[in-house]
C-alpha cells in the first residue's frame, strides 16, 4: 500500500513538472508593457515579455474583440417566469404575479421572539 501511494506521489509530482515546463513554451506572442529597466544584480531584463511592442491602439482593441471567435459565450438570461411578474415590490419583497402566492409570510423576528 505504501508503494503504490509513492509511485502515484511521483507520477503527480512528475505530471506537474512536466506541465510546468510546457506551459513556459506556449504563451502566445501578444503586445505586453515594454520596461526598459534591468536588474541591478543579474543583469535580466525586468519586463514579463521582453522585445514586445507596448499595448495600445487601435490594432490593439481589434485583436483584443477577434481573440474569442466563435468560442465566446451568449449570455441569454431571459426566464420565462420573468413574465408573469405584474408589479415589482421593490428591494427585499417578493414580486407581484399572476398568481400571487398565499402563503402569509412572517417576517423575522415578529411573532418568534413573543414570550406568552
């Protein structure tokens, strides 16, 4: 039981590496925020994406909208209940409808906390 909880250990550890490694391979060239500074004590270059063009502009926007394609998402939250509310109460109260619900409803604390 023990081998098998330190060969699955290893197979984590090594799939996580291995993904790591990969993930620095693949981001995508893209205009980042070009720092002219170097480290004082290496000597590297202290921007995320050296020898990148700066951000801004038109072409920027325009490559920003086409990024998703086809992959973004419609938010479509119309709800066929909405349309049997008649009159909106206000905050914190439920809605008027169609068919308005009988249910009295207590509020808190109004009738719980009488002592008889």
């Amino acid at each position: 039981m023990k081998a098998i909880g330190i060969i699955l250990g290893t197979v984590a550890v090594s799939c996580l590496a291995l993904s790591m490694s990969f993930a620095q391979m693949l981001p995508p060239a893209h205009p980042g925020y070009p720092a002219k500074g170097v480290s004082p004590v290496t000597g590297q270059s202290t921007a995320n994406d050296p020898g990148q063009s700066n951000g801004v502009g038109g072409a920027t926007l325009e490559a920003s909208q086409a990024f998703g394609g086809g992959k973004a998402v419609v938010n479509d939250v119309s709800d066929a209940n909405n349309a049997r509310i008649t009159k909106s109460m206000g905050a914190g109260l439920l809605p008027q409808t169609d068919t308005m619900n009988t249910v009295t409803i207590n509020p808190a604390g109004a009738t719980s906390t009488v002592i008889n």
